[in-house]
C-alpha cells in the first residue's frame, strides 16, 4: 500500500494533476511513481511517501523547489559544476567507540568534485587497508563524502596524531585527529557520566534531543523541561541505545510548537551514583528545509536468537545520517531498561544493526513488537511478532518482508512543465 502527501495533505490519484502509479519490477521489487503535470508554484513544498505492508512501513522525503520557471529540480537533486570543487572538510572530525572499547572509528565529511582520493596516516606513517585498519569512503548528496578509519584491537600504540589527506585534481585538504589513550578509560562505567556534549536534530514536525554517557550497570533515565517532569508517551517518545558501558539516550518531541522551547534536562541514575545533561531547545527561526542523506531501509528480515533466558531480535538496515530508534510492545513503549537492552552497533558506512534484548523470557512476552526507526530524512517502522511457546521464542510471519525505498530518482519535462518522482520499492 502506497500513500503520497503534499505539505502534509494526502494527494488523490488524478491523472491530469497527480499521476500515480505501481509497477512490479523483479521479483519482490515495485516500481512506485509520482508524477506532477501542469507545475504551479502551488506544488512546491515537501513531498512525501509512505510505503507500508502487514509487517512495516518506510517513509522517505523529497522537497520540491519552483522558485523559477527555468530551474525546476528537487532538493534532493545534485548539482554539479562544470569545473568541480577542491576538497573541503565540511565538518569536524570525530571519533567514537564500539565494542566495549575494542575498536575506534575515526570519522570525517567531505565536500569535493570530482571525488577525492583519502590517504590517512598515523604519526607521519601511512596507513593501509588491511589487518586492524579498515578504511573507506561512502559517497553522500551533493558531492559530499563520509571517510572512515576503523582500528580494531585497539591498544595502547594506537595513541598519537592522525591525519587524513583528501586529494582531487582541483586541489587538496587535511585534516588532523589526536587520539589520548593515557587518560582514564571512560568506557569502564561506573556512576553515569557525560561524555559528549549534547546534540538537537531539528526534523520537519519534530526535534531529537540526543546525549551520551557511560555507566555500569544500565542506568534509568529521566527528562524535564524548565524544571518539570516530562511524561514519555504520544508527545514525548525516549530511545537507549546500549554498546558495552556507553549509553546513547534520545528524546524526541513532537507536534512541535513554540512552548517547546526551553531548558532540557536528563538526569541518569545507577546504583553508583547519578549525572545530568542539560540541553536548551529553541523553536523560534528553525529552518525546517528537508536535509540530504538516506532514510532509513530494511537490509533484510528480522532475526531471532536465543542464548538461555535471553532472546535477542536483530534488524539490519542503512541509514545516512545516524538514526533514532524506539520499541513499542502491544502499543506500549518499552521503558523497562532491565528486562529489555536496546543496542546498535554500525557495520561499517551507513549499514547498522539493532538488536533487542529480552530477558527473563516468560509467555507474557509473546506479541508485536514494533522498532520505529528515524531520522532527518524518513521514518521504517518494522513489525515483529514474538511467540513464546515453553522457553522457545521464534518470529511469526517470518517469510514477510517490510519495505524499503531507494532514492528518488527525478525526471523533469520542461515542455509539459511536470516532474516525476520515481522510487524503487522492495517488500512482500
């Protein structure tokens, strides 16, 4: 099932003004089209696809620009110059941790055109693609880049400057990294404490609110604003996502309306001790203009293994930007972080993986879970039927799979002053 909207209002298939169509492609692939005739300024603004069948549903965005006749093209459409651009580091390098502290990722965005050759050393030597170190390069929109450095095993040589150098025919940048591993290891949990400055996501209809913090064991977490308590539920929906002692919390609100603004506080709580995060959130001036990057995709259908008393679901999906992420059980959110673990651990690029963890397995645990997974771009949701039969814990419905969109590909026809939006659908 295919629904198409425009600025939020649902469009009706008419031929004359709005053309819709689905084509069975290969296999378990649909060709889904959007086609807009007779262009008016009234058609710009925000598009948007919602895909959906018995076991998930996908969302994608495309934002639509008519600001003259003689340059119609979507934002999502990349324009190249004819003389290129020479390579730029659009955003500060950053370095993160996986798998309880094992591995480092080193992580820098790019702007260049044509595509840049990336060469990464440490202290002055240069580093290869091969043993502990994985490198690579993912191609975003507009001719930006995301390069990575992964160091697995990571060890205590590992310290020291690190320094990528991007190279295309027009010209060169680099930039430096400094990796300390003299000082504590924050990763060893303990009392929860802070350890990245706090972040605001500003979505079409709603703001994420993201923090990180490390503690041992789990920690509970709770939000106010300016001061009063916040009640999770339809307006307010919180996500924890688990690696090893690292704990990244979100809290998105939606519906959003200027009495959103204010002071932002999360406060998390373990038997060791306690820590706060504030973070201040301004409507006022927000440019709701739809990013770039890839909503969120099934890579393929979930999985279940168990391990004892523990059951663990795994989705596999990609994403650019990072995603948010919460669980919904028989409508109800899944608040109870010692009973169920949410993690995510990235694969490599833009491909993670999510898991839920269910302990204490019982009969009670048996229904549809549902994973609602975000970001700036779009919105899947999977749909995941549990059945606990004894002390076995299998899926229903496993032969189903929930859909996913490719990116928008855009054909405009000046003459008939229309466009086309054309997705590739895949699901069963």
């Amino acid at each position: 099932e295919v629904t198409w909207f425009h600025n939020d209002n649902k469009l009706s298939n008419t031929p004359n003004k709005h053309k819709q169509t689905i084509q069975v492609a290969i296999g378990n692939n649909y060709n889904v089209t959007l086609e807009i005739s007779n262009l008016a300024a009234t058609d710009t603004g925000a598009y948007k696809i919602i895909a959906k069948n018995k076991v998930g549903e996908i969302t994608a965005n495309v934002n639509l620009n008519l600001a003259n006749e003689d340059d119609t093209e979507p934002t999502s459409e990349t324009e190249n110059s004819a003389e290129g651009s020479t390579p730029v580091f659009v955003q500060k390098p950053t370095i993160r941790q996986e798998n309880d502290g094992k591995r480092l990722i080193f992580e820098c965005k790019i702007s260049a055109e044509p595509k840049p050759e990336l060469f990464w050393s440490h202290d002055d030597t240069t580093l290869q693609d091969s043993g502990r170190y994985l490198i690579y390069c993912d191609a975003l929109p507009n001719n930006t880049y995301l390069t990575c450095l992964e160091i697995d095993d990571v060890n205590s040589s590992d310290g020291g400057k690190y320094k990528v150098l991007a190279k295309n025919k027009l010209g060169e940048s680099n930039a430096h990294i400094v990796l300390n591993l003299d000082g504590p290891d924050q990763s060893s949990g303990g009392r929860p404490t802070f350890t990245k400055t706090p972040e605001v996501r500003i979505f079409e209809e709603s703001a994420l609110l993201q923090c990180q913090c490390t503690a041992d064991p789990v920690p509970s977490f709770a939000w106010t604003l300016d001061g009063k308590p916040i009640a999770l539920g339809t307006k307010y929906k919180q996500g924890i996502l688990t690696e090893g002692n690292t704990h990244r919390i979100s809290l998105e609100v939606f519906q959003l309306v200027k009495k959103d603004s204010g002071a932002y506080k999360v406060t998390a709580k373990n038997a060791k001790g306690d820590g706060t995060a504030n973070i201040q959130l301004n409507i006022e001036g927000v440019d709701f203009k739809l990013p770039d990057g890839l909503a969120p995709s099934f890579l393929n259908k979930p999985i279940i293994k168990q391990d004892a008393k523990t059951a663990t679901v795994q989705i596999d999906i990609a994403a650019d930007p990072n995603p948010s992420l919460f669980w919904v059980k028989d409508g109800k959110d899944l608040m109870n972080v010692d009973k169920y673990i949410t993690r995510i651990d990235r694969k490599g690029g833009n491909k993670y993986s999510i898991f839920l963890d269910i302990k204490n397995l019982a009969s009670s645990d048996s229904g549809l879970y549902k994973c609602i997974i975000s970001n700036e771009v779009g919105t899947a949701v999977a749909n995941v039927a549990i059945k606990i039969a004894g002390d076995k814990a299998s899926l229903e419905q496993t032969d189903k799979l929930a859909p996913s969109l490719e990116k928008a590909k855009v054909t405009k026809d000046a003459k008939q002053k229309s466009i086309k939006f054309e997705y590739r659908c895949k699901g069963k």
